[in-house]
C-alpha cells in the first residue's frame, strides 16, 4: 500500500509540473490548470487509504464545509474583486498549514506510537511560525484590499526593531522547543507571536504596493506547504510547495522590478523611505494650465485619429469601466482606428490584474501589450489615452532625480501625439507626487468618474 | 529521523524550486492572476496533512485542528482551481 500511495504521489507531482508548464500560453493553460486538479485530486484519494486514517466522518465534514464554501467563492467573487480572493485563498493555504503543525505537535504529545524527534521539531517550529504570518499577513492584505483595513502606509515608532525582536523571540522559542517538545506553553507562544508578526508585516504596506504583498504571501503560502511536508516527511507538498514558492518569489522579483525598489523598500513600508526623506511635491512641482475637454471635443479629436493606444490602471478597476472600455474599442474599431492596450506590470492591485479585467469584458488578449513591447511604438500613436493610471505614466520617473519615483519604467504615453488623460480629478497618485504629464502641450485632462467619462465618449463618437 | 533523512527531503525541494523557476518564467505577464490563483490552488496540497490528522483513530484535540485545517485547505484547493478556470475561460484570441 505505502508503494502504491508513494507512486501516486510521484504521478501528481508530475501532473503540477505539467499544469504549470501549460500555463505559458492562453491557448493551454485551461487543461494545464485541469491537470494540477487532477494531480490534486489524485494526491487526495490516495491519502484516504493510508494506514493511519481510520475514521471518515471528520474528514467528510471537512471537505463538505470547505467545497461549498469554497465553490461559492469561486463563483460569486466579481473579477474586479479577484485580488482579495486570491490574499484570502493564500490566507487559508498558511492557516491549514499552520493548524496541522500544530495537530502533529498534539499528535506526538499524546499518542505513544509517534515521538518526538529533533528534527521534527524543527520543522514544527518553521511550520508554524510560516504558516501563522502567511495566515494573519493574507487576512490583512485581504482588509486592506476590501477597504476594511487602511490602505495607508502605517508607520509608528519602533516598527522594525519590535518586528525584528518579535521575530528573534520566536527563534529563541523555537530553541527550547526542541531541547524541550513537551512544554505545551512555548509551542503555543510561537504561534501566537508568529500571529503577531503576520499583522504587523503587512500592516505598513501601502494599498498600491499590494501586488508586492499578495506575490510575497503567495510564496510564503507555497513554503508553509513545503514546511508541512517536512513535518510529516512527505515529498508530494514538499514538492508542489516549493513550485509555489518558487512562482511567487518571481512574481514578487517582477512587481519590484516594475517600481523599480528593493523589496526590502517595500515590506519596510511607502515611498517615502526612498532616496531623500524631505517632500520633493515643493520644489519640483510643476506649473501652468492643464487643458481640460469634454466628451464632445474629445470625440472629433479621436474621429481623425487612426492609431489609439489605451493604458488602463487602478481606477478602470475601482470605477468597474472594463466593459465601457470595450464599447469604445468596439467604435474605434467599426470607425478603422486600431486600438490596443498597454499594460504597466504594477496596473491595478495584482500582477496581471488588468488583463484579467479586459479578458471579462471580452477583449482579445493579443491586444494587450506588455509595457516592453509597445513602448518604443508611442511616437508612432496618435491618441493614448489613459484610464485611471497615474505614477507609471509619470514622466519624471525618467529625469528628475530628486522624484520618490525616479528611475521606475514607465510608459511611454507622453511621446504620443495627443495624451488624453481621464480622472476624477487633478489629485496626487499612490507616490504622493505631482504629475508633470498633466501640463505637456500635449496633454488634455478628460475628468470625470472612468465609466460614466468613457461612456460618454462612446456616445459622442457615435454621433460623430 | 536520522540527518540523511532530513537531507533527501532538502534534496527534493531545492531541486523542485529551480524546476519552479523554469517553469514560472516562461509564463507570460497576462496569465499572471491565473497562476497566481492556480498556484494558490496547489498550496492546498496541506490538504494531505490535514487529512492525516483529522483521520485520527481517536478523537483528540489533534482531530479538531485536523477538522479546521481541512476545511481551510479544502477551500483553498477547490476555491482556487474553479476560479483560475473561469478566468482562464475568459481568454480568448481574436
């Protein structure tokens, strides 16, 4: 039987390696994602017939409560609200991790048949302390993303040495766990610390850094997996932990990458730890008038153009215009004016947010464009138009050193013939800075909320 | 368990992240959600453990955390694989 369960094992290892590779390409990657189910699945039935498992209903009960839970959220969440799902699913990923650490800490306890060995306690230890800031961190990240949480950057005296000492205090813990395993108490402060310790690591980030914390909580919920395997010595989760782990510390790499900060720079909290720590709004504010137009105005300058390029952000999200968007690409397009779309790598709450939006609202994903491969074409473009994004279309990210945001990639927009720029108003973005965009010769502001704006525009240029 | 015990485990997961690694690159910046939540989906795989405890012979505390640590894996692995397909779902070329 151990034979059997083992193979079975390997075999859905296999099938997460394949699921996985299927999804580089849209085309494969739905039977890719059917794939690592179906090792899941596998993984699943073969652990009910190991030796050790002998009554049914608790497991039963379990997975009748979890499935319907978890079919309910698969379904109801709205795509704009896919960021806070996915914290949420990394949250319960940590949370299981966590409790079957602490299972088997009771298990050794209590049972003659398993005893304490060094090593095992060990992995107890990083299991629970992986598993608990994976747990609390995700449940943070989801309260912010929900806006129940502040989106601020919280700061407070102190903040890193107490996380640090926190952090020292579950180590020191973890010592004497294991000279000592039967001392109930200091396994169960390891994990409240370790709880402790989630919050206030996710609680400075700042909303837009949040692509950065759901990458890093996705990887931490691979390793808490990974953690549990060498807890109970089991290849499978060490295995397809390590594959998570592994994807979201990339993830994490390309979301820094995309701000261009260290990601020391963005656990530690905000933009303002970077570089100068005086206010650079002051001096480097730009001045003079913004051109302002209306939908009508805006219509007869599309109707001439013949290449339009559209930058979604944050706010197409926040404001639900993906379908709006759409409308307007769908005109554009009947009018013969090719329409595309460029995407920032940080666009929106979660890597990839943005293309998940548009490929709701029906766009083909061949129009979407990653910020390398169209940016040398904006001088070539006669509209870009930009929909609730702001700090990645910011110019001084190239020139002005003294900007927070200096040095990030950003996107071309300006070197465009016209910039139209649509926002509810003329305030400052994530990065707490001016954008000097606002006020080139070339820029026009088109204010107002993303979708009530766009579907104006539409209908101006239906008229048109 | 003996340190050669302990070392093959080490074994198979730094040999699993570089295969993640390899994989994870090739996956384009569109599918970035979809992976993220499918990934997600594959954590679940504590669901092993969690079975484990909460098939305990006897009922012990031990089976009530197993009991809770099944439902959040439970959720986490059917939650995450039918939300990445009906995203995947979605992604259609002109």
């Amino acid at each position: 039987m151990k034979i059997i369960i083992e193979i079975s094992y390997l075999v859905a290892s296999i099938l997460f390696i394949f699921g996985i590779k299927q999804l580089s390409s849209p085309k494969t990657a739905r039977k890719g994602n059917f794939l690592a189910a179906l090792g899941m699945f596998i993984a699943i039935v073969v652990t009910l017939l190991d030796q050790h498992v002998l009554t049914y209903e608790w497991i039963i009960i379990g997975f009748i409560i979890g499935g319907t839970t978890g079919t309910l959220m698969a379904f109801k969440t709205p795509m704009t609200g896919m960021p806070q799902m996915v914290g949420l699913l990394n949250g319960f990923g940590g949370g299981a991790s966590l409790l079957v650490a602490l299972s088997e800490f009771y298990k050794m306890k209590n049972f003659a048949q398993w005893s304490f060995a060094t090593s095992t306690n060990v992995t107890v230890t990083l299991s629970i302390l992986i598993g608990a800031v994976t747990f609390t961190g995700s449940l943070i990240a989801f309260g912010k993303l929900q806006g129940i949480v502040t989106g601020k950057v919280v700061k407070y005296p102190g903040q890193h040495p107490f996380n640090l000492f926190l952090l020292i205090a579950v180590v020191i813990a973890g010592v004497f766990f294991v000279v000592d395993p039967s001392l109930e108490w200091i396994i169960l402060t390891i994990t409240a610390v370790s709880l402790v310790l989630g919050i206030l690591l996710v609680l400075p980030i700042g909303g837009a850094d949040m692509p950065v914390a759901i990458s890093l909580l996705n990887s931490y919920s691979g390793l808490a997996a990974s953690a549990t395997g060498f807890v109970l010595q089991n290849n499978q989760l060490i295995i397809a932990g390590a594959l998570v782990g592994a994807s979201g510390i990339i993830l994490t790499m390309i979301m820094c990458k995309g701000m261009n900060r260290s990601l020391m720079n963005v656990v530690l909290g905000g933009w303002a730890s970077a570089g100068g720590s005086g206010p650079t709004a002051e001096g480097a504010s730009p001045k003079g008038d913004v051109k302002s137009v209306d939908s009508e105005e805006l219509a007869m300058i599309f109707d001439v153009a013949s290449k339009v390029v559209i930058v979604p952000g944050y706010g197409m999200a926040v404001a639900q215009a993906q379908h709006a968007v759409r409308d307007l690409m769908n005109v554009l397009e009947s009018k013969g004016i090719n329409v595309r779309y460029a995407i920032h790598p940080v666009a929106g709450r979660m890597p990839g947010h943005m293309n998940v939006l548009l490929a709701e609202a029906n766009v083909a994903y061949d129009k979407l464009y990653a910020m390398e491969d169209i940016n040398d074409d904006f001088p070539n473009v006669d509209i870009a138009l930009i929909i609730g994004a702001n700090d990645v279309v910011n110019p001084a990210a190239r020139h002005d050193q003294n900007s927070p945001i200096f040095g990030m990639p950003i996107l071309n927009v300006d070197y465009a013939k016209t910039v139209v720029i649509n926002k509810r108003s003329m305030n400052v973005g994530y990065a707490g800075i001016d954008n000097e965009l606002f006020f080139y010769p070339n820029a026009l502001m088109y204010f107002g909320d993303a979708r009530d704006a766009i579907v104006k525009l539409t209908h101006a240029l239906k008229e048109a | 368990m003996d340190a050669l015990g302990i070392l093959m485990l080490i074994y198979v997961f730094v040999l699993a992240i570089f295969v993640g690694f390899e994989l994870i690159t090739k996956v384009p910046p569109t599918l970035h959600t979809p992976l993220m939540s499918g990934s997600n989906a594959i954590s679940g795989i504590t669901i092993v453990g969690a079975i484990l405890s909460a098939g305990l012979e006897e009922f012990t505390i031990s089976t009530i955390l197993g009991l809770v640590a099944m439902v959040f894996a439970t959720i986490n692995v059917v939650g995450g694989f039918l939300v990445t397909d009906r995203m995947l779902k979605m992604f259609k070329k002109k």
